[in-house]
C-alpha cells in the first residue's frame, strides 16, 4: 500500500494536481551545492570507469576512521536498502528465519518475502511507547533464527531505541549466537543520543547510507560495516549484479563527509522545528502520537480510522501520507513524513486534522 499510495500520488501530480507529499522520507531540501560541484569535478576528470565492487579506499577508509574500524570491515552499496537486502540474502538464502520488531520499515518485509524466508514479527505499541519486550523477543527466536533487525531510530515512529533495551536485545543474540543488522540512517541526524550497534564487540552488522543526513536520497550511496567474511561475500554479490557505485558518486561522498558536522546540525534543527510544529498541531486535534525522536515521521493514531481508506482519501484534498498497515498491524496509524517547506507542511497537516475530523 505504500507503493501504491506514491505512484497513485505521483499520477495526480502529472495531471496537475498539487500534491504535498508527506508519504515518503524523501527530504525537500536540495543536496549542498559542494557535493553536487564535487561530483561534477569527478566526472570531468573521467572519473567514470568500472572500480572495486568494494568501493573506492580512500572512501572506505574514512569510513573505517569515524566508525573506528579497518576499511576491510566496510564495502559501499547503491543506497543502504541494498546493503540490507544483500546481508539478508547471505544470511536467509539457505534458510531460516529473521525476528523484526514492529513497526517496520516495509523493506524488511517483503526482502524476507522475496527470500522465501520467515519473518517473525514482534509488535511493539504506543501505549509502550514503542518498547521492546525482550522475554516476547526471546519467545520468537529457535534454533532457526538466522538475523535479528533493528531500526534504530525507527522508521516509521522516530523513536530511538532505549539504550538498556538494546543492551538486552544483544545480550540476547549474543547468548543465542544470531547476528544483529542495525538499520541507523538517521542516527546522525537524530534529536537525542542514539546508542551504534558498533558500541558492542559482538559480530554485529551496520547499515547506513548518505541519503537521509547528506539530502542524497537519489544519488544511491550506503554502506555496511561487519565482518570481514560477510564484507568479503557482499563485495561478491556486487561484482555479479551492479558491479561498483559510480566512482564519482563516491568522490560526493568523500566531500560530504568532510561536511558531516556542519550538514547534520543544519538538518537535525530543520526538523527538529518542524518536529515541534506538528506535534503541537496534531495535539491540538487530539491525535495520539509519541513526540518524535529524529527525522522524518510522525506516526499518528485515531480510534476507529481504516488508515487505507484515509490515505487513500486524502489524496483528494492534495496530501499524500502512509497508512500504518504498510509497517505492520497498525490499521488506526498513519505515518507522515515532514519533508515539505514549512508552510505547505503546515497545511498539509491542517488538512489532514480536518480530515480525521469528519
């Protein structure tokens, strides 16, 4: 359903409908100028040839020094969906099954869909504000787990993990020998503290990318940190599907990385005042949502709403938002995105307290 709301919403718009849309975590804000003339620089200088399906060293290394790892425990992905969907595929393609909490990104899912894999589903509920239970986590897990996922802040309800919850959840895989993918694209740009997987010193795995603290959704760049033997078999994979991520991408990269300080504090009080501004808004339309922790989403509930047919709805009045099922059992949830300008994300939301009014 979330698919089928943005191409439904993008349909609209190239009839010449006005659509806000509030559905994806696509920023609006333009990638800094000094990236897109450090790509442009790459390009002219013919920085355009086949490289490592690994990534580029100097890129990989920089890496290595902020994560406080070897440039041999990283390799660069076309974006962080395909770094986890490639750790998926190594650890699920023989069998067995994944335990993800929810709600989810609806990646996780239909990845494990396309493995033919399990996916235990853990819910999680605003009344816990979110919070994990970790003696149900155990419950889901036998002999056949394979992968835990975490999303850390989530996606889609902004929260960031409590730090003794995820202190128990890799106490857990570690006593059980499971390896854990964290999912932290928005950990950098988050409003609060948020706890790296790579705090640990068990075999776990990372996964980030530039898209979401870089506003370089569309350039295609992530990467993973682990191991050196699951590092070794995603290079692999690359080699026989994309084969390397353009080298002048990863020369933008390099640059913005350089930035990184300067980028994520301009980010994280954009949104942090947009954050503000929704939250008072939608709690003057007595939604219950949990205050958001980072970037990008709100994940509003209202008693009774079917939040498919609300979506689908609310198109017509030229906003576009997620319903909750597409994260899970979350019918009376909707996800909104606060990547618009502030004054069409005010009406936005406006509209849509008018909506579940009606």
């Amino acid at each position: 359903m979330l698919y089928e709301i943005n191409e439904k919403a993008i349909k609209l718009q190239n009839q010449g409908k006005k659509i806000t849309k509030l559905n994806i975590g696509d920023p609006d804000l333009a990638t800094p100028s000094e990236i897109v003339d450090a790509a442009c620089v790459a390009l002219k200088k013919g920085r355009t040839k086949y490289a490592s399906a690994f990534g580029e060293q100097a890129l990989r290394e920089k890496l290595g020094s902020i994560h406080g790892v070897s440039a041999d425990n990283i390799v660069i992905t076309p974006g962080s969906k395909w770094g986890i969907f490639s750790t998926m595929y190594l650890t699920l393609k023989q069998g067995g099954n994944v335990v993800i909490p929810t709600p989810y990104w609806t990646a996780y899912g239909l990845a494990a869909l396309s493995l033919c894999a399990e996916a235990r589903l853990l819910k999680t509920d605003l009344d816990s504000n979110w919070k994990v239970d970790l003696e149900a986590l155990e419950e889901l897990i036998d002999d056949k787990t394979r992968l835990i996922i975490l999303n850390n802040p989530s996606n889609p309800t902004s929260k960031v993990m409590d730090e003794k919850i995820v202190d128990g959840i890799v106490k857990i895989a570690h006593d059980k020998n499971i390896m854990i993918l964290s999912d932290e694209v928005y950990s950098k740009i988050s409003f609060v503290n948020t706890k790296s997987i790579l705090n640990y010193n068990n075999d776990n795995i990372l996964v980030t990318g530039f898209s979401k603290m870089f506003t370089m959704t569309g350039w295609r760049i992530g990467y993973v940190v682990a191991n050196e033997n699951l590092i070794t078999k995603i290079g692999k994979l690359n080699q026989i599907t994309f084969s390397n991520v353009p080298v002048f991408i990863q020369d933008a990269a390099l640059v913005a990385l350089d930035m990184q300080d300067k980028l994520t504090n301009e980010i994280r009080e954009i949104y942090l005042n947009r954050a503000k501004m929704a939250s008072k808004i939608l709690s003057d339309a007595k939604l219950e949502f949990s205050n958001p922790d980072a970037p990008f989403y709100v994940f509003p509930k209202y008693k009774g709403l079917d939040s498919e047919k609300f979506a689908l709805d609310l198109l017509d009045a030229g906003v576009a938002v997620a319903p909750g099922t597409s994260f899970g059992d979350y019918r009376e949830h909707f996800r909104i995105s606060l990547t618009a300008p502030e004054n069409d994300l005010r009406d936005a939301l406006l509209k849509i307290c008018k909506a579940v009014s009606e």
